[in-house]
C-alpha cells in the first residue's frame, strides 16, 4: 500500500498548482523538466519551487484534499503553506 501526498508548487509567475502523489520529489522532478509527465500548466512557467506538501491518509483522502485546496482562495492556500491553516480542517 502506498503513501499519497499533496503538495503545492509556486511558478515564477507567483501561481500556485496542487496536485497529490506517491513521491513528491519524483512528482517535482517532472513538472520541472518540462518533459510529458508534467502538468501542462507548469509548461513555461518555471522554474518551479515545491513550497509545501503533506501526507494523507489515503489515495482517496489525497484527492478529496486536493479538490478542496484547489478550491480555497490563493490567500488561504498561502495560509496552508505558512501554518495558519490546518490541512485537516479541510476535511470536514
């Protein structure tokens, strides 16, 4: 059984994507080389800073996760990467 994670990765531009994996620096490692396995909306946007990850109980707590991260305003997602925000709480 694997481990899953989600994490957040900042562009040049100051976006912010999230995504979740079973290897962040693996995960990291792609988006960066602007290879095909990276996000297509990491493309040209580098370079590219891992600013947070964590890890999830499951592969479907991940993705329920990521879907509420991917949904909060960038000031919240700030608050995530900072502490302020507990991804925990998210859960409910």
């Amino acid at each position: 059984m694997s481990e899953w994670y989600i994490y957040i990765i900042r562009t040049r531009l100051n976006t912010l994507y999230t995504g979740i994996t079973t290897d962040v620096e693996r995960r990291f490692h792609e988006h960066s080389e602007q290879g095909t396995t990276g996000a297509k909306y990491l493309k040209g946007k580098g370079p590219l800073e891992l600013v947070w990850h964590q890890l999830a109980d499951s592969k479907r707590d991940a993705a329920r996760l990521e879907y509420r991260v991917k949904k909060l305003k960038k000031y919240q997602k700030l608050q995530l990467i900072s502490g302020q925000i507990d991804l925990h709480s998210l859960r409910e």
